[in-house]
C-alpha cells in the first residue's frame, strides 16, 4: 500500500476526485464494517452485517464496471490482471451468499463471517496491488475525476443507512435485492460514465 501516491492528507477535495483515494477509503470502511458485525450482537449485529452487505454488493459492482474495463485496456497484462481479480470476486461472493443463509446469532457465523473476511481483504490488497498501484501511471488527474463520480454515483444507489423498513421480510438479501441493486448500480456508473473510454462496450 505504500507504494501508492496519495493526495495530500485532509484534501478532502482531492480524495473526491481520484478514484484510487476513494476506493482505498471504502477499503477501510469495509474493513470497519467487519469490525462492527465481529463485535456487535442481536440487533446490531444483523443492522450491522446488512449494511455490510450493501456496501460490498455497491463496491464490488462499482469496481467491476470502472476500474476493471480500465485496467483491461490501460495495464500491462490487464487482461490477466482482471481475470484474476473477478476469480477472486466470485469467490467472495460464494462465501457471502453462504453467510447471508446463516443467521447472525448462529454458533457458525462468526467463523463464517472471518472466512468471508479473509477472502474481501486478499483481494483488496491484490487490486492495490495489481491495479490501483498501476492506474496512475496510465492516466491524469481528468479520467481519476471520472470513474470517482462514477463509483459516487454508484455509492447513491446504496446509502449506508437505508429508510427504515426497506428491508423488511428480506430473507435472502445477497440473492434478491441485492441482485437488484447491483443492476441499478450497473445502470448508475454506466450513466455517470457517459461515453467515456472506462465504460464498458
């Protein structure tokens, strides 16, 4: 990670406008939420733990829609480079529709929950890696602007904490609504995008 140039600290401004500072920051957020289900109970366990779910489904989805069609096209080997990120993805997603079945008060869930951990953190760090460290170097400070307001275009399509009631009966929130709003957020980038050379054909 310390590899990456970052904008100057309390730049707010600037974190805004670089896609790469804001991906990293929703990376920690990510890392927050875990902390958050890991340490809470009842309630605020399963409030917790949906709002979890909401952001990986928004980031992951953002991810795949910006960064990814990039780094095809921009990276050295992004080819490869981007395969082996979306193997990672299904991955994670495997684990999180199997968690989503558990329910947060099960002897299971915690272990579950660190196995879906472990896979999210593997693969951030791998997109640090072999992506954001490489994005940089292969545009300016006018396409960093884009593909940030096309990932906060997406993050709008699901706030962090929803009206209340929106979830209610929502057994199976990574099969069903979940699915729903990752294709609202595809439609959400795809818009802030434009025509721009990150949008996918």
């Amino acid at each position: 990670m310390s590899e990456l140039h970052t904008p100057q600290a309390g730049d707010d401004q600037a974190k805004d406008n670089d896609v790469v500072a804001l991906l990293k920051r929703r990376h920690g957020d990510v890392r927050n939420l875990f902390d958050e289900v890991e340490q809470s109970t009842g309630e605020e366990r399963r409030d917790a733990f949906r709002r979890l779910v909401r952001l990986l489904a928004v980031h992951e989805t953002a991810e795949e829609e910006v960064v990814h069609p990039f780094a095809r096209r921009a990276l050295p080997g992004g080819e490869q480079v981007v395969e082996d990120r979306l193997a990672e993805e299904r991955a994670a997603k495997e684990t999180l529709v199997a968690l989503d079945e558990t329910d947060t008060d099960h002897p299971d869930f915690l272990s579950r929950l660190k196995a879906l951990r472990t896979d999210v953190q593997e693969h951030a760090r791998a997109e640090e890696r072999y992506e954001f460290a490489h994005i940089y170097r292969s545009t300016d400070a006018i396409n960093l602007a884009v593909m940030a307001k096309a990932i906060k275009a997406a993050e709008a399509m699901a706030p962090a904490r929803p009206h209340p009631g929106v979830e209610s009966g929502a057994k199976n929130l990574a099969l069903g609504p979940v699915a729903a709003l990752m294709d609202r957020t595809k439609d959400a980038v795809r818009k802030a995008m434009g025509n721009s050379w990150a949008k996918k054909p």
